[in-house]
C-alpha cells in the first residue's frame, strides 16, 4: 500500500516574490465569527511576529522585510474536528490551485507584523508558518514527490536555480508550528536558518621545494536547481538537476601562490563573494574510466575540481619547472566528493587541496595525486575557518 506523507516546504526560484493578501483570504476581527474561524469572541489576539536575531546566522540580512505563508488546522481530538481535519489558508494568498504567495512582513517601532491584521484562531487550532527571507524569493508551491511509488509524500516548496555566472542572494528560511496560547502575547518566534550550502578551498603542498601557482578554478557536474523542503529543510533529492559548471573568484589579484615553506593553507577561492550551492551529495569523476573527464559526447561525468596551475621547484633559484615541464600553466584535474551525508543547509565546507600534480584528463596521474580533507562548520559570520573568513 502506498504510505502517503504530508510534509511542507518551500519552491525557490529566485524570482520576485509579491505579497498580497486577497480580499477573500484577510480575515478581520469583525468577520471572524461569521466566517465559522473559530476565533475567541471580544478577545481577539493579533498575530505578530519576533526575530531572535541571536540565533540567525546573518542576523544582519534582516533589516529589511521577510515573508509569510501560514497554514490553519483543527489540532484537536474532536470526532469531528473543524473542516475534517484540512488545512486552511490563514495567511497569504492563493494564486494558483497549487501556488500560494507569502505577505509581506515588515518592522515598526520594534513590531514584526503584515499590512493586514490577522488574528489567532482559538487555541485548539496549530497554526503552520513558513517564513522565507529575502523577499526576492518565489511563490510557495505544492508538490508531490512520488520517486517513490510506496512513499509517496506532498510538501509546499521553494524552487532554486543557481545561474553560474550570476551573483546568488542569500536564502533564509524558518519554519513554526504554534498555537495562540503557545504564542508570546500574540507573537511568532522565528529563527532563520541558511538554506544553501558555502564552500571554500584552501591549499597546500607538503612536497619538498614545491612552488605551486593557480590562475583558475572551476566546479564541474555540480546541480544548479532544486526545490527546498522548509518544513523538512532539506533539499529534495528528486527534484535536484541542472548540472553545471561554476567558475571560481580567486583570492586576491586572480593568481594565488604558496610553497611547502608557508605556515598556514592559502585561500584559493576569494572570501569577500562566497560559494552559495544548492545541498546535494556528489558522485565523484572516476579517473578509472575509460572516458576522459573532457569528452562531452558521453554525457556528464562525476563532480571534479578543474585548476590551472603551474609548479615548480624553489631549488635552483625557484625557475626549474615540474609541472609542466614547459613552464606553461596546465590543466589539472580533482574528482570531488561530499561523503554520505553530501552538502547540507547552514553548514560551511573547506577544503584543503594537498597540491601535487592531480590527475591529467584522461584520468592518469600526474607524479602525485592532489590530496584532499574537508572541515565542516556551521555557517557563522565573523568566523575564521582554516584562515578563511567568513
């Protein structure tokens, strides 16, 4: 039998998002009563809402205004609850049967709140919020997820997609489910969270009297769209596509050097426009392959790290090439991986690039592989991670 799971998130795909609220779809307090909502009669509570700036990790992004979508539901035993159980739009709008848009939330004099009142429902009704930041971001839609024909599962989601190329905001979410009697005097707290992934790279070289120089970086195989499960804060493994590549900003002036003598790992990618990516687990290049990583006329091939760079020996007067033996900067190849668990939201990966000579598109190795570690962190700003700020 099919199990079917109701769960809620969000669809992203940066695209303006405009709140409004239908005339339908505002509830007063006048028109509670009549409207059957369910609201306490001559103790209406407005509902706000409260941003605990210390647990978001950019607290910062919030000075301007987010966005809400909240859902309604008789939370009771009753034999028969109010509206049999189903959910009911309590704020935002629908715009389509399967696309709903968030109203704008804005700060006064200290107070989180919409442009239209809206009240709680008596406190045996939940009430589902789902908060989004910045309200650039797209409608919320709901989608159902049957990749797996015995676990099927519907949610309300965020579709994103990552133009390489082009600069990525942020993406901050939080997801309540609440009551009026759980509310503080009628507000919401909220705690945004990142939804995106960052990632780093630094690099070394341990090998003796190694030089080693890089003039670019890029990303291949890398998926650039997914849908955003809020309520689960996950992305949607079956709705990830878009594989791509990503070309890298290097630190600095666009060339980066070090040598086996530097103390600490050397930035590779620049710290003032950090990696954003949709989370997702990646199936490294397999240099065992028969197909070079190169050849497009056999699809896409695993994740890999592509760098231009150039080594040479320090001995000598530093001019002695090693590779290339030309002296001219080559490409190397890194296949690339994220483990089991893959890229997941709020959190910040570096990693450390063991500089020899990687792999050569066809998959063989030059003198010595490029070794590679990885630092996980909660995305904090402010922060230093392997030299690397935030």
């Amino acid at each position: 039998m099919t199990n079917h799971i109701i769960r809620y998130g969000l669809l992203l795909l940066w695209l303006p998002v405009m709140a409004a609220c239908s005339a339908d779809s505002v509830v007063t307090a006048d028109s509670a009563t009549d409207s059957g909502q369910a609201f306490v009669n001559g103790d209406e509570l407005p509902i706000s809402y409260a941003v605990s700036e210390e647990a978001v990790t950019r607290a910062e992004t919030l000075g301007g205004d987010f966005r809400v979508c909240a859902w309604m539901y008789d939370g009771s035993t009753a034999a028969e609850p109010y509206n049999n159980g189903e959910e009911e739009l309590w704020v935002g709008s629908q715009i389509l049967e399967d696309r709903y848009r968030g109203e704008t939330v804005s700060e006064n004099a200290g107070v989180w709140s919409t442009e239209a009142m809206h009240y709680w429902p008596r406190s045996w009704f939940n009430v589902d919020f789902y908060a989004t930041y910045p309200t650039t971001l797209p409608d919320i839609y709901v989608i159902t997820d049957d990749s797996d024909p015995e676990n099927t599962y519907t949610y309300k989601g965020i579709t994103q997609t990552l133009t390489p190329g082009k600069a990525v905001t942020d993406m901050l979410y939080d997801f309540r489910t609440t009551n009026r009697d759980a509310s503080d005097n009628g507000a919401v707290s909220l705690s945004f969270k990142h939804a995106l992934s960052k990632v780093s790279f630094v690099g070394v070289t341990t090998n003796a009297g190694w030089h080693v120089q890089v003039s670019a970086m890029s990303l291949h195989n890398i998926c650039s769209t997914g849908t955003f499960d809020i309520k689960g804060g996950e992305w949607n493994a079956a709705s990830l596509g878009g594989k791509t590549t990503y070309t890298l900003p290097l630190a600095g002036t666009g060339t980066v050097s070090f040598d086996d003598e530097s103390d600490d790992a050397t930035a590779l990618t620049a710290t003032g426009t950090p990696l954003m990516l949709i989370g997702q687990r990646l199936t490294a290049w397999d240099t065992a392959s028969t197909i070079a990583v190169n050849d497009a006329s056999d699809g896409p091939k695993g994740s890999y790290l592509q760098l231009t760079c150039l080594i040479y020996s320090t001995a000598n007067g530093g001019i002695e090439p090693i590779l290339p033996a030309n002296g001219t900067p080559t490409e190397i190849y890194v296949p690339l991986t994220n483990g089991t668990d893959g890229w997941q939201p709020g959190k910040h990966y570096t990693y450390t690039l063991n500089f020899g000579g990687g792999y050569d598109a066809e998959g063989n190795v030059n003198i010595v592989p490029v070794t590679m570690t990885t630092t996980v962190a909660d995305w904090e700003e402010g922060t230093t991670t392997n030299g690397v700020a935030e």
